[in-house]
C-alpha cells in the first residue's frame, strides 16, 4: 500500500500551528462582526473544507455555511487561467455578511472572479479569508482580509488541498516532491 508521507519533501506548516493560527483567526472574525448578525461562511470547495470546519468550530457566534465549486487548476500544479463555477451557493446573499473562505490565494484570478459574482448578488457586506497567501504568484491583486500564512512559491498539498485528488487527508501543510508533477509544468 501507498504511503502519502513518501511523497512529501518537507512540512511547511504543522498542525499545532495551523491551529494556534486559526484559532487567531477566528478571534479577529469575532471582533470584526461583533455588531453583525448574519454572518454567511461561503467555503471554496474542495480545497478549503478542512480550514472552514476548524474554523467554523472555533467561530463562537451564530453563522450559517454555504459552499461553492470554482476551479482554475484542472490537473495542473498552476492555474490554467479559465475560471468555471462547477457548483453555486444555495443561500441568498441579499443583506447578508458574508466572509469567503479560501484554501489558498495564488494568482488572485479565481478570488477576483469570485468576488464580482458574489457582489453582484448584493450583500451587505464582503470579506475573503485565507489559510494560504501565495504573494509571489499575485496577477491580478485581492484584497484580502484574514490570511493565516504567507508562504512561498512551492506546490503544497494537505490540509484539503491536494494533488490529482490525493493528499488532502494529510493534517498539516507540506511541499509535494517535485518529481511527481515535473512532467506537468
């Protein structure tokens, strides 16, 4: 049977720190809408599932949770450029806080998409929350309102995020070895 563990480089990000981070984070969020009450946690699926639950859990106040599927990667390790939605939110945004939740911000092209969609739909309010900020690959700018990590330009995996489907089971954020998606750069 396969081990996971042989294909990783190095551990970027443990998971006490992931949680320690999170935790501070999901501070800052109580802070920042302690005067609102209707907070909307849209996940980016499927990369940021693991971070949403986390932080979900850690959030003390009253929210509601909704997921969406974009994708911009395919089978690559970098982003293709093309944004599709593969699945749309169920709840309305009308009058809503809503607080994006991402796995990762590399180019900026899927957040930036995203957020016009999301505007577009009237909430009161928007703000985009990151556990991964990859600023070295930024073409296009976000404004980015909770980033857990600024990390490097490395392909990483764990956490949620994978490669072809696999290593999202890992609990801490790691560099995948190079020699297994060489042939597709």
């Amino acid at each position: 049977m396969r081990d996971l563990q042989d294909d990783i480089a190095q551990v970027l990000i443990d998971e006490t720190t992931l949680a320690d981070r999170i935790q501070g984070m999901a501070a800052q969020i109580e802070a920042d809408y302690a005067d609102s009450d209707d907070l909307l946690l849209i996940c980016v699926l499927k990369g940021a599932y693991m971070f949403l639950s986390d932080l979900s859990r850690a959030l003390t106040r009253p929210h509601h949770l909704d997921f969406m599927g974009i994708s911009s990667y395919g089978r690559g390790t970098t982003s293709s450029g093309a944004v599709q939605i593969i699945m749309d939110l169920k709840i309305p945004l009308d009058g809503r806080h809503v607080l994006i939740v991402e796995d990762i911000i590399d180019s900026g092209r899927t957040l930036s998409y995203m957020k016009r969609s999301l505007l577009a739909r009237s909430p009161a309010s928007l703000r985009i929350c990151t556990l991964l900020n990859k600023p070295a690959r930024r073409e296009v700018e976000v404004d980015v309102d909770y980033v857990g990590f600024d990390i490097p330009d490395e392909f990483v995996v764990g956490y949620g995020l994978d490669f072809d489907e696999l290593y999202r089971n890992l609990p801490y954020i790691a560099v995948l070895k190079p020699e297994l998606f060489a042939h597709l750069r």
